[in-house]
C-alpha cells in the first residue's frame, strides 16, 4: 500500500518527552510489552503486516479504502436512479451491456429501481458511513490520541475487519444473482422483505442482505468493545477524561451507542430470518399475496419498525457524531483557537448519546402506532434540537475571532457545519407529528438525513482523511485538489438538495420509480432533471478525491512531525509511526487538548504533554499551581 | 465509431488534466510555494466563502421564491389549512434561525482568516452566554412542541360520530374501496375468503355485509367529516392524499383509520384552478413493491346532496356476485364460523350524512 510503515524501533528507553516526575507503573508495563512485540513484529510476512494486519493503523487503512471502494458503487448506483428520475421517458438501452436482463425494451427495470435504492441506502448508511468513517477513524485516532500502544485486542480489532469483509462480499454478491439483491428498502420493512412473491428481491437476495448483516453487526460489536475498552483503560499517564480531544469523546459514546442499539437490529434481522424461513409469525398476519391467503397470524410489521428503530435512530448518531468530533479538533486546530466550551461539548454529545435512544418512534407517526406515543416521541425529538444547537453554537463561537487557515480539512469541516445546521433544522419540521403527516416519506425526508447525516458525515470523513492524511501514509495531500474538491462537492450538495425540499413540500413520494402518473406530481420535471445533473457532477467530482488520494500515498508532498502545528498526541509519534506508535515511552499529558494562542506563550500552540512547568509564561493561576 | 471517439476524448482530457496537475506542482515547487503552509489560497478561499454566502443566499432566494407555487399542493380539508399555517410558521422560525447561523459561519470564515502576526483570541467558555443559547432554543422549542401536540391530539383524536365511513384496502398495486351500505355496518371480511371475486374477503354470512358495495373511485360529501378505516391484504401500503393533508400506513393484520373533513368540491377545485381535467388522487406512500409508484386512486368530493345520490345507486356486492353467495350456502357451517374474524371489524357506522341536511 505504501511505505508508510517503517521499521518499529521499538527498544524502550527513548523518551521522546522529558519525563517530569516518576514514571508510573503502567507505561513501564507497555514498555516491557513492547519489548516482547519486537520479536513478533519485526520481520513480519508482508500477509501479517498488510492483510491480516492487528496494527490499529492498519487495520483503519484496510476499513478507509473497503469503505472508499463502497462509496464509489453507492455513488454509482445513485447516479443510475437519477438517470431514471430525470429523465423519465429517456431510453436507457445504453447500459444494457452493465445491467443485462434489468433493462427492458431501453426501460430501467422499476423493480430493479427499487433494488437500486435499496442498496444505495445500505451501502451507504453501513458500510461506508457507519464502517467506513467509524471503523477508520476509531481505529487510528482512539490509540494515537490517548496515548496507547495498540487497541486493547489487536486480535479483536483485526476479526472486527474481517467480519466487515466478509459482510461486504456477501453484500456485493447479492448485486450479482438472477432475482436481484434486497429491493425493500434500507429499512427492510416487512411483510414486503419476507415474502418474495410481494418482490423478487425478497428472494435469495434478501437472504443475503440478512446474512451480511449479521456479519456486519458482529464486526460493529468488535470493533466497538475494543474501542470502549481502549478508551476507559489504555489512556497514557495524566490522560483524564476530561482531558480527552473532544475527537475520542465522540468514538467513545458513538461506540457505546453501536454497542446498545446494533444487537436489537441482530434480534430483528433473526426475527425476520425465522418469518421468511422457518414459517413464524413475528411480522406477518392476515396475508392474501400471489392467489394464496397465508397461514401467518397475529403478528405485527409494527413491532418490526419498532425494532428497527430502536437501532435506525442511534444509527443516525453512530453516523454522525465520530463526524462531529472530528470537526471539532479540525476546526479549533486551524482557528488556532480552542474549542469553544469543551464542557458543553463534551456534555451536549452525552446529551444526544442519551437522546437518540428514546426518539426512535419519530419514523413511525403515521405508521398506525397510538397517536398518544406519537406525543411522547414528538417531545422527546424535538429536545434533541438542543443540544445539537449547542454544538453549532460552539462552532461558531470557535470561529469568531481565530485567525483561520484554510486547509482541505479546515473547508470540509466549515461545510460539514453548514450542512448540519441546512439538514438540522428541517428535522424541527419532521420532528414534529402534525406536520410529518403531510410530510412522511416524502422528498422533504430525503433532503433533510442526506443533508443532516448523509452529506454531513461524507464531509466530517473528508475532512477527517485531509486532516490525517499525513498521520496514515506520512506525506501531504495536494491542497489546490482540495480546495477544487470541497467547492465542487459544497455547491454540488446544495444543488442536489436544497431544489429536493421544494419537491419534498409539493409531497413527491420518495421511492417512486416514476411520478408521471400523477397530476398532483407532475410540476417539477425540470427541477428533477437539474437535481440529477447536479448529483450526477457532484459524484464524478469526487473522483478528484480519489486521484489525490492515492496519487499523494506515493507522490504526496513528505509530510513533517506535525505539519498543521497540533496539541494532540498522535503528532508527537514520528512521522511514519511503526507498531507500537511511539519508539520509545509513551508521552504523558499534563494538559487538555486545546491550548491554542494561550497568551503568554511564544509559540500559538502548547502540545498536552508539555508540562506546566515548563509554560510558566502563559498559565492559568490554577494551572500555577499545579506546576508548582 | 463514435463511442470510440467519446471514449479517446475522454482519455485525453484525463490526460490533459494529470499534466495541467503536474505542472501546477512544479510551478509551485519552481515559485517556492510549494511548502509554505500558508500562501495566497487563503485568502482566495476566504473570499469564496463570502462568495458562497452571497450567490448560494441569493440562488436559495430565488428558487424558492420562483418555485413558491409549484411547492403548494392545494388543500381541500379542515386540519390541512391549520397544518399548513403551522408548517410556514415553523419555516419562518427555521429560516431565521437558518439565516443568522449560515451568515456568522461564513462571514466569521472571511472576517477571521489567517492574517500575519495576528494572534487568536484565547476564548475557552463562557457560562453566560452557554445557558443564553441553551435556554432560548428549548423555549422556542417547547413553543412549537405545544403547538404541534395540540394539533396532533386533535388531528388523531376519535372521528365525529356522524362522520362519513369509508373503507380502504390497499393490495399490490391497487386500493379497494367499500362502503357500509344502507344499515350503515361495514360487515366482516377475512383474508381467507379473497379470490378473484371476492377481491375484499367479504363473509356473507354475516348479515351486515349483505349490502355493503365496492367502488372504484372514492366519493365523499363536502363538509361532512369522512373517517376512512384502512385495512391491506398484503404488504404494507400507506394512504396518502396529499390535498387533504391525510396519511396513514395500511397494515396487514392491524386496521388503521385516519378521519378529515373535504372542505370543496372536485367541481369547485376544478373552478379555482382552472384546471378542468384536475383531480384529488391517493397515492400509495410506504414502498410495496415493483409498481408501487403507479398505485393510485381518485377521490371525489361531492356536494352533500350529490353523494347522497350517489351512494343510494349503488348496488351491493352481494347482488352484483350472487355466486359468491351461493358457493357460501354449499360450504359446510363448521368452515363459515371458524373463518369469523374478531367483532372489532363490525364496528357501527353512522349514516352516511347526518341528519343535519
């Protein structure tokens, strides 16, 4: 892949940071451990270093290009509904030889439509943004900014991979059989998802969304009790929790969340699994499909959504959150500023952790649940709007008067704020029952979540990839394909989804194959058309992406120790850190992570493991003390 | 041929565009700016970001102003006017709200780039204005919850006893609709006795289905409240209207029921709109399968007088199939009573318009 891992120098004794005070008992510990690693790792088969990897480092490697290869077929089959949404009556007999048998006389099969949706929803929500933004960033930064050699099981950490591996081609090979992969929707609803008379889909490929799944939620669980238990035990010397980058405190929670929720999805993906093949009745009643009345009764699609709610909402967060923590350090580093309120920070996240298991209900108003619930979920929703202005708030405030430089990861993360107010203000909207009557699975829906969660976490994984580019493969990313890169995809995203709202308020159904044959939704051809150009131009710009990506691990600009002058730990390791992180003990941490022009101080940034005592310009009188 | 020459075009633009990237890098490299951390693109990037505010504020500005009409269904029922001054009241908060953080996130962005020598403002928390913009929201939040919840109750609350009942049973990928007939009771139906026929499931032997009838189209009175019961027979399906500002799912297994009021005639909307051939439709809107997007129904509103004569030429099912009646009589009693479905289907409905007229 690259060169970027050089030989471990692994002897302990280098102190990287003159050591104040006594050494404590654990980092000694680590350095004994390391000593011991050396004889395992250091003429290692390239199968072990590269493929069966169990160095953190590694494995986010192996999570970003699986889930960037992800990214690209959920981009790809988004582009070919767009097709069929803009031009309605176009021929598309051109990608027969792609598609075979789904194009009909020059016709986008429709039930492959809904396949195409499907799939784009499940890619994009699991393997790209859930383990492709999750799975990448916990695994690099969760060792590197707490101070630790490796995550507490590299073993785990490495089956956490492997499982996602698996998932994903059962996943991709449900693409490939004769009666087409899961067309039911991301979220699965049945009866439509357990019968495969109701749709092809629901056949073989349905099995093999189920299958994937469960491997897919076995890697979730994996990775995140690696990454809790990483967290709570394997912090360096001096390393509080209250002195963590707000970064780890959003994989910390969102880990806890996966951990929670992810076993409920397992639960009705195997309730689901015993419905479609072992004849139960835990979804389905009083069914007449295909000239057949079923024998199925007493059970409830409802409880079916309940269930998957209950996982679907903190999902969102899963999503999103390891988003926000990264935009957090980005911003507060290239403001050189500190993060505005890290308390409140810190205090809004667990808000939202807490929240987003109690709003699940909110996707269900008009499901036929008992409007009184629909109540209760309303109130709980729209709390949530809280916090999550706090965290924009603070944004803001960080930006008012920092001096700012504008890196790849500075703009994405200044985007990623933009899309998250543009997205997060229109859920006051759906949140609210009254009005999510008119405006249930509509365009308005699928504008907001690809505003607030979809767009939002693809630019929190940008910025997290410019910004860390230099940590991974040890050279810089080209900053002018940056900046092309964000401004392409910034207005790109607001092309496609700002005109989506005004679809979504004249109560276009979403998931329609078509909507010619309704006159109440026959206004906005030309309005369809643009979208689909402009999400057609916004997803070939991304190849820019691509190409500088993997132009840069070879040709990229060599990187320096710590090239956007940060106060985190994963910057004081060496530029291409081997196993093990740090050559020789471990920094400890005397500070929090935000000591950006303190005043007083001659250089604008103070990393955390420089002691007070040596700072005695710029402290704090509280800080005074400590130091003496 | 010609897909030859697309595809070399487009190779050699790719061409084009990997040596333009190169020799940008060493012009970069030639000019000294190659490693400096921060060069002139800082400040070309800040001025974008003014750039963005101003065109991508305008562009919004524009479009929605010029879409305006396009986006607004118009609305034919009681609670669609008051959720529809609910939702523009709640759009005017947003867009506040929307309009203040989108301008201090770019106008910060600009104001605040990178200049030399200046020093960032050490500014860490300040309790004050952290409880200000903490309180604010959750007061205007609780605001717009009370209101949506009032509506909500209302809205979901139970239907007038003298409202209109009609029933609808959504089925791939078609809506059936039944109405009482003249004892006003809509009588059991069962899954198990569907057939090509007998599309609804009727049990004729109970008495109350007897006269109960199937339409194509749905008829309802203006003015009258209507509580539409709705059923599937197979996957889920969901009610949607989008001018009367009603949706509901259909379950399998579990009957839901949504209840409004038409507030103007097919005829009338037809006048205000200038549109003869205009229809109020119902949209299937929870996915059901390969022509899901094709599932539709037209609603018809009539004048209170209208419906009534309508609703009396009506013919019921059991008259218009009497062979279903027949076969039902050669059917051993045993089959009969075990396929009764729970009493909750023989729910009384009222007159079909209330005294009142």
């Amino acid at each position: 892949m690259s060169d970027m891992a050089a030989k471990p120098n692994l002897s302990p004794g280098v102190q990287t940071q003159g050591g104040i005070g006594t050494a404590a008992v654990p980092a000694t510990e680590h350095g004994e451990h390391l000593h011991h690693d050396e004889h395992e790792h250091h003429d290692q088969h390239w199968l072990w270093k590269y493929v069966f990897s169990q160095d953190h480092k590694q494995i986010a490697k192996q999570f970003l290009i699986t889930g960037m290869l992800w990214a690209i077929l959920g981009g790809l089959l988004s582009s070919l509904f767009r097709l069929q949404l803009g031009w309605p009556e176009g021929s598309m007999e051109w990608l027969k030889p792609f598609l075979g048998k789904w194009i009909e006389a020059g016709k986008l099969n429709p039930e492959f439509y809904l396949a195409l949706v499907t799939m784009h929803g499940t890619i994009m929500v699991f393997f790209v943004l859930t383990a492709g933004l999750s799975g990448t960033f916990s695994n690099f930064l969760i060792p590197l900014q707490v101070g630790a050699r490796d995550m507490a099981s590299g073993f785990m950490n490495m089956l956490s991979y492997w499982f996602f591996f698996l998932s994903s081609i059962v996943m991709l090979s449900s693409l490939f059989i004769e009666t087409g992969p899961a067309s039911a929707g991301w979220t699965i609803y049945p009866p439509l998802s357990a019968l495969p008379q109701a749709i092809p889909g629901s056949g073989s490929g349905m099995t093999l969304w189920l299958v994937s799944m469960a491997l897919f939620i076995v890697s979730q669980l994996l990775g995140g009790v690696n990454y809790v238990t990483t967290v709570i035990n394997m912090r360096t010397r001096g390393m509080s929790m209250s002195k963590l980058p707000l970064t780890i405190w959003a994989f910390f929670l969102t880990a806890i969340l996966g951990i929670l929720s992810f076993p409920v999805l397992f639960s009705a993906a195997l309730l689901l699994i015993f419905d479609r093949s072992f004849g139960t009745s835990f979804f389905l009643s009083d069914i007449y499909i295909a000239g057949q009345a079923l024998s199925n009764q007493g059970g409830s699609p409802v409880l079916f959504q309940h269930l998957f709610w209950f996982l679907g909402h903190p999902e969102v967060y899963i999503v999103i959150m390891p988003a926000m923590g990264m935009v957090s350090e980005v911003l507060a580093t290239n403001a050189r500023k500190p993060i505005f309120g890290y308390r409140a920070m810190i205090g809004s996240l667990i808000g939202i952790s807490l929240l987003s298991f109690v709003v699940w209900a909110h996707h269900m108003f008009v499901t036929g649940m008992n409007p009184f619930l629909g109540s209760v979920f309303m109130f709980l929703t729209l709390i949530i709007a809280v916090p999550s202005g706090v965290k924009v708030f603070n944004w803001l405030a960080t930006l008012w008067r920092g001096n700012i430089r504008f890196t790849a990861a500075m703009l994405f993360s200044i985007g990623f704020v933009s899309l998250f107010i543009s997205g997060g203000l229109t859920g006051i909207i759906l949140g609210n029952a009254t009005l999510d009557i008119q405006m249930h699975n509509t365009y308005f829906v699928v504008a907001h979540f690809h505003l607030v969660m979809g767009s939002s976490a693809f630019f929190g994984l940008f910025a997290g990839v410019y910004h860390w580019f230099p940590k991974m493969f040890g050279r810089m990313m080209d900053e002018k394909l940056g900046y092309i890169h964000f401004w392409l995809t910034f207005a790109g995203v607001y092309l496609v989804f700002m005109p989506m709202h005004y679809v979504g308020i004249a109560g276009f159904p979403r998931r329609y194959y078509a909507w010619t044959g309704f006159d109440a939704f026959s206004q906005f051809a030309d309005m369809n058309k643009f979208i689909s150009v402009a999400a057609i131009i916004a997803f070939l710009g991304q190849f820019i992406f691509i190409f500088n990506f993997f132009y840069s691990i070879y040709r990229g600009r060599r990187a320096t120790q710590n090239p956007w002058n940060s106060t985190t730990l994963e910057w004081t390791t060496p530029v291409n850190p081997g196993h093990g992180n740090w050559p020789g003990e471990i920094p400890a941490v005397y500070r929090w992570p935000y000591d950006y022009s303190k005043p007083g101080s001659d250089v604008d940034f103070i990393p955390q493991n420089v002691p007070y005592s040596k700072t005695q310009s710029s402290n704090l009188p509280y800080e005074q003390e400590i130091a003496e | 041929m010609t897909a030859l020459t697309i595809l070399l075009v487009l190779v050699l633009l790719l061409v084009v565009f990997a040596m333009l990237f190169r020799l940008q890098i060493f012009t970069s490299i030639f000019s000294g700016t190659f490693t400096r951390d921060i060069g002139m693109s800082n400040s070309v990037n800040a001025i974008l970001m003014l750039v963005f505010l101003v065109f991508g504020g305008a562009w919004f500005a524009y479009s929605f102003v010029e879409n305006f009409n396009k986006m607004n269904p118009p609305i034919a029922s009681i609670h669609g006017h008051e959720m529809e001054r609910m939702f523009w009241i709640t759009m005017a908060v947003i867009g506040v709200a929307f309009a203040i953080t989108q301008s201090l996130l770019f106008v910060y962005s600009y104001k605040y780039q990178y200049k030399e020598g200046r020093r960032a403002y050490f500014f860490s928390h300040n309790n004050k204005i952290e409880v200000i913009w903490t309180v604010i929201p959750a007061i205007v939040m609780a605001a717009l919850i009370f209101a949506g919840w009032k509506a909500w109750t209302r809205i979901t609350g139970p239907a007038p006893k003298d409202s209109v009942v009609v029933e609808l049973m959504g089925k791939q990928f078609n809506w059936l609709v039944r109405y009482p007939g003249r004892d006003m009771k809509l009588g059991v139906v069962n899954y198990r006795m569907i057939d090509a026929v007998n599309e609804f499931g009727f049990d004729l032997s109970d008495k109350s289905a007897l006269d109960d009838f199937t339409t194509n189209e749905i008829h309802v009175p203006k003015g009258v409240p209507v509580l539409i019961k709705i059923r599937s027979r197979d996957v889920l399906h969901a009610v949607y209207m989008p001018h009367f500002r009603v949706q509901m799912y259909a379950v399998p297994g579990m009957p839901t029921r949504f209840w409004f009021t038409p507030t103007m005639t097919t005829d009338e909307m037809r006048a205000k709109l200038g549109n003869p051939g205009f229809n109020y439709e119902l949209a299937c809107n929870q996915i059901c399968g390969g022509s899901h997007f094709a599932m539709k129904a037209t609603v018809i509103v009539d004048e209170p007088d209208d419906y009534q004569n309508w609703y009396a030429a009506q013919e019921s099912f059991a008259k218009k199939n009497p062979e279903v009646l027949a076969a039902l009589k050669q059917k051993p009693a045993s089959m009969v009573s075990q396929a009764t479905t729970p009493a909750e289907t023989k729910e009384v409905a009222p007159a079909p318009l209330a005294a009142s007229y």
